[in-house]
C-alpha cells in the first residue's frame, strides 16, 4: 500500500507539473521569442512545479506526522468516551 500512496504522489506531481508545462509552452509561443528560449523555459517551468510540489508533500508529511502525536488520545477509553457512548 505504500508504493501505491508513492506511485500516486508522483504521478500528481508529474501531471500537475505538465498543466503548468503546457499553459506556458501556450503563452510562449504566442511571444515574439526564439523557441530555444520557449522550450528552456517550459522545461524551468515543468521542473520548479514538481520539485516546489515534491517539497510540499514532504514538509506536509513531517507536519502530520508530528500532529499525529498529539490529536491521539493517551488511553482509548477516557471518562468521557466510557459515558458518552452510553447515550
């Protein structure tokens, strides 16, 4: 299960990063630029999108890992689940 959650992450990324990639190879081509400096900039553009994604899922990772921690309870059964599942 956890190379599927790995293998889905990446392919978030990858087509997220090919959105931003073609709307900019769009917007490019439209410029009066040379299209060495179209692709070199779709390709800056594709990559800075995955790897600011990559970055974010790995800050949001360490943060619910350390959340985790403390939204548990210490002991499954405390005075107010024991009485308020009576109800």
């Amino acid at each position: 299960m956890r190379r599927n959650r790995w293998l889905i992450r990446r392919a978030r990324n990858f087509l997220a990063a090919l959105v931003n990639g073609g709307i900019t190879f769009t917007i490019l081509l439209i410029a009066p630029l040379g299209l060495a400096a179209v692709m070199i900039n779709t390709i800056l553009v594709m990559v800075g999108t995955f790897l600011g994604e990559e970055i974010t899922d790995f800050l949001v990772g360490i943060l619910r890992q350390s959340i985790a921690g403390e939204i548990e309870p210490d002991h499954l059964h405390t005075s107010i689940t024991r009485y308020r599942d009576r109800e």
